[in-house]
C-alpha cells in the first residue's frame, strides 16, 4: 500500500496540536526546541532540516520523514540535497536505511507534486 506522505503530516500536524492541549508544557517545550534548532546559525535551517531527514531515515520514522521532508522543501532545499540526504543516511544505517530512504524518496515525490498543483497567490 502506498503511503500519502502529504496526509500523513497533516494529520501529525492535527495530533500534535491535540497532544499539546493534553500536555501543554511539554509541546510548548518540544515546540521552543525545534524552533531554536531549526534556527539559522553556523548552519542554515535547510541544512538543519536535511540532518533532521537524515536521522528520521536512520531511525525508521515515518512520520519524521513526512515532517523534514516537507520542511526540508520549506527551507528551499532541492531535490538533489534530499537525495543526497538520503545516501548518507543509507551508508549510516545500512540496508534498513535502503527502505526508509526509498520511503523519503516517495515523500519527496508526493511534496514536489503537490507543491506544484496548488497555484501560486
């Protein structure tokens, strides 16, 4: 079955605001420090959100991956970077890699063509 990486991070996105009225400090914690991670510095935040993809394929989250490709695109990364993110995840996680990346390549796919149906404002 074919994963809808786009719905998926809606729903995530959903769950999370749900969760955050269940334990409020603690998403207001995760919040604070995924913005200030994700913050340009020495590193800029496309790059930041390439790293996050990268430890999503290695640690087999799916939801991750929906989450930092689609922030990796915000970012402005190209497809080119994301692919490149993903065989530096493969040579660090080895054959599991190989299917999570294959799942982040899909994701990708799914962002690229829904980023271009929705008409510009």
């Amino acid at each position: 079955m074919k994963k809808d990486f786009p719905k998926n991070y809606e729903m995530l996105v959903e769950l999370m605001d749900k969760l955050g009225v269940q334990i409020q400090e603690t998403m207001q914690g995760f919040g604070q420090l995924h913005k200030a991670s994700i913050a340009e510095g020495a590193l800029t935040s496309k790059t930041k959100e390439l790293i996050a993809l990268g430890i999503a394929i290695t640690v087999r989250c799916d939801g991750c991956i929906a989450y930092h490709v689609h922030d990796a695109l915000e970012a402005g990364a190209k497809k080119e970077e994301i692919t490149e993110t993903i065989g530096v995840a493969i040579l660090m996680g080895g054959g599991p890699s190989v299917v999570y990346g294959c799942e982040a390549l899909e994701a990708l796919t799914q962002f690229t063509a829904l980023k271009k149906a929705k008409p510009r404002i």
